[in-house]
C-alpha cells in the first residue's frame, strides 16, 4: 500500500446565486493532491464566515451548533481515512468521500462486499 504523501480538509463558504449575502457550507477533501467537494446543506450568512480559522464568528448557540458540527465533520473525515488505511483501501479523496457518505465497498455486508470484489473490481 502506498502511503500518502497529503491528506487536508478545508471549509468553503460557495455564495448562492440568488442571495450573495449567504453561502452554502462546502468542504474539500483532498489526498495527494487529488480533489472531491462534499455539500454539508447548510446556508450560512458570509458576514460570519471565517475563512482562516474555518468557522463562523459568534457566540449564539446556532453558531455554536453550526461550529460543533463542522468539528464533527472533520473528525468524521479524519476517521474515515484511518479506518480506510487500517483496511488496507486505496486511500483517494473519492474513497473518503464515499466512506464519510456510508457508499463505500468496506462498509457492505461481507457476502455483497465478495460478489462486488469478484464481478466489478472498480468498485
């Protein structure tokens, strides 16, 4: 198994296209510079969005709550590569995303996961 040379998770906020003053909450995981975008369907206001320290500004509890899940998704993310690497998977930014969205061979019952390996080795 090759190891991976980089492995980051940024936040995006992509302005909507017919309100500018929101944006949806986006985040980018990439793995030896290849790249996959993962929507989290959040609408945040762009007045509160901290690029640098990718989260919104404030301490109101919706803030807070917006705040808390962007860590659970990142920690989510970080754990889906490891099990991924534990597995012995071909750790790519797609075979993350698809971990992180339960879509991935690994997660399959044992007998589907052995029929999918045989038949269709892309998968």
């Amino acid at each position: 198994m090759k190891k991976d040379k980089s492995f980051a998770i940024d936040f995006k906020a992509r302005k909507t296209k017919s309100n500018r003053s929101f944006a949806y909450l986006i985040v980018k995981v990439t793995v030896n510079g290849d790249e996959t975008e993962i929507s989290l369907n959040e609408k945040i206001p762009i007045a509160s969005w901290d690029s640098k320290a990718e989260k919104l500004k404030g301490r109101n509890v919706e803030v807070q709550a917006l705040n808390d899940y962007i860590d659970d998704v990142r920690f989510r993310l970080k754990e889906s590569k490891r099990t991924l690497e534990a597995g012995r998977y071909e750790v790519t930014a797609e075979s993350v995303r698809q971990h992180y969205e339960n879509r991935h061979i690994s997660q399959r019952p044992p007998l589907v996961r052995a029929y999918h390996e045989r038949f269709n080795p892309k998968a």
